[in-house]
C-alpha cells in the first residue's frame, strides 16, 4: 500500500509498535450474532488500533506536535509500518517506557481507568478485580492502586504471582476459591474477565457497592444478564450492576496514563512481542485467550 498523507487534523506516525486487543480479534472473527451486521468478512484492510511511534509529518492545522516526536495512542490501521492518526486520540509518549511498552497502554489502560472511574472509586475502598492477568486486568490492579484502593485480584494459580508484582493487596485463586461466597464484601467489583453471574457478584457486594462488567468469557449472555437483570436488580437497593460500554479514546486521558507512567505507578505488562512479519501469530496466540498482559508487535523500520 501507499505511504497515506495526513488530512488537515491527522499526523502521518511511523509505527514502531502496536499491541492487540480483544477488538482487534473480534473485526477478524467475529462472534456469529455480530456477522450480521460486519458481514462474513472484515471490510477494512486496515487492522490494529494501540500504537507507538514517531511523526513523520503533520496536517496544516495540527499545533502540538511536530515532525519527530514520539507519541501513542490509537489509529486507524495501526499494524503496519506507518498510520494516520487524529491529534485529538494520542499523546506524548511517555519517555520512560520503550516503543513496546507504550503501544500496550493506550485501549486496555484507558478502559481499566475509566471503568474505575465510572464505579466512583475512591480511596480506601475495597475493590475486586475479577480477571487480573490480561491486557485490561493488569492495569486496572496498578490504576486501582493509585487511587488508593484496597486491591484483591482474581487468576488463575499461575498469574498470582505477576499479580502481586503489580501491587495487589490479596490474590485469589478462582480455582480454588469462589469469591462471590465467602464473607468478605467489596465496595467495587471490576468484571474484565468474568464468569459468574450478577446474582452472585451482588451478593458479593458491600450495601452500597457497586458492580461494573468489562468484559467476560460469556460477553453475549453475560452482557444480556446485566443489561437486563442488572438494572432490575439495581432497583430499591444502595447496589447497582451495569455495563461499562465501550473505553473512550480521550487525549486527556492518554496524558493521565502517561503520568502515571512517568510517576512508576504503572507499568505495563508485555507477555510476547513478534515481529510484523510474525503478526498472525500473534493472532493466533492472542486467540488462544491465554495472554498474560499484552501481545505487541514490533516494526522494524531499519531494513
């Protein structure tokens, strides 16, 4: 394909990396209720959103950034060797995380944030992240932490070890235990990956505390429990049950998750890199849902 030229409010971003989210998955294979309306095939060539990168040229009315700057955030197409960018959707790279780490941040940092804020998070609350190992899950543990919370991760056996790196306070291992039916209760529940139903995560919760989903393992029926039962169940009650929707990409936010960067109150967590020739692979791996953390692809731009 052609190097694209950056429209009056874009950069043109020579990419050094993109990291895969769970959306990226879902445009190349989509769930079989969404084909009807994505059709059986993707219908954009472009694939890839997370990047980090350097600006090679910028469009007339861009003002903040210039040719050589090194930033991140989300594009179009952003698997590739270079990527067209909107100014108001990246930000300054921040300058103690390599190209790699910085292209993990952008979407899984900006919904583990902003699902924080939306369940009112506040310090020294207890709150439970259900689903700590992944891409979302590992930051919403360290972001979570910066608000002052006090922070139990949900894994399975064999991230408790990387959750506890991350700061978590308590680690749970969902094979061996069920939180949901034990005695301790929890201002906040973060569902990123969850599985159990709403019943049981109200039942988990504090008399004012609320229960947010991001994600889950079963998202149609799981997201049609809350969407329904949620609300029903959030009536004549302090606890309320809701979807978060989808993370907004804001460049305020994106400068928030660089400070916190900068200030070392997160740090990424990159489980495999592959290069842009390996890219299905890592595909390939991220479908396995296995990934701990991030999966980021690296460009070489040397060759």
């Amino acid at each position: 394909m052609e190097r694209p030229a950056p429209a009056d409010n874009e950069v043109l971003v020579e990419v050094h990396a993109s990291s895969l989210n769970k959306s990226d998955w879902f445009n190349l294979k989509p769930p079989a209720p969404f084909r009807l309306f994505s059709g059986l095939k993707p219908k954009s060539e472009g694939i890839g959103g997370d990047f980090a990168g350097r600006i090679v040229a910028v469009g007339a009315s861009v003002k903040q950034f210039r040719p050589g700057d090194e930033v991140y955030g989300v594009a179009k197409g952003a698997l590739a060797e270079f990527a067209l960018a909107r100014e108001d959707r990246f930000a300054a790279k921040p300058v103690n995380l390599s190209f790699a780490e910085a292209a993990a941040v952008p979407v899984a940092g900006l919904t583990a944030l902003q699902g924080l804020r939306k369940g009112m998070i506040r310090a020294g609350q207890r709150v439970l992240i259900d689903g700590s190992s992944g891409g979302v899950g590992t930051f919403a543990v360290q972001v979570a932490k910066s608000f002052g919370a006090e922070v139990t991760a949900v894994c399975s056996g064999n991230n408790l070890e990387t959750a506890r790196s991350l700061g978590a306070d308590h680690v749970i291992d969902y094979s061996q235990e069920d939180f949901t039916k034990e005695d301790t209760r929890y201002d906040l529940i973060l569902g990123v990956n969850g599985y159990h139903s709403v019943f049981s995560y109200k039942r988990a919760l504090s008399p004012a505390g609320a229960y947010l989903m991001v994600g889950s393992h079963k998202v149609i029926s799981e997201l049609v429990q809350v969407a329904i039962l949620g609300r029903v169940l959030s009536r004549g009650g302090g606890k309320s049950l809701s979807f978060m929707g989808i993370a907004k990409v804001t460049q305020d936010d994106l400068v928030r998750l660089k400070e916190l960067a900068e200030a070392g109150k997160i740090k990424p967590f990159v489980d495999r890199t592959y290069s842009l020739a390996e890219a299905a692979g890592a595909f390939r791996y991220l479908g396995q849902g296995h990934a701990r953390g991030k999966v980021v692809v690296t460009v070489d731009h040397q060759n």
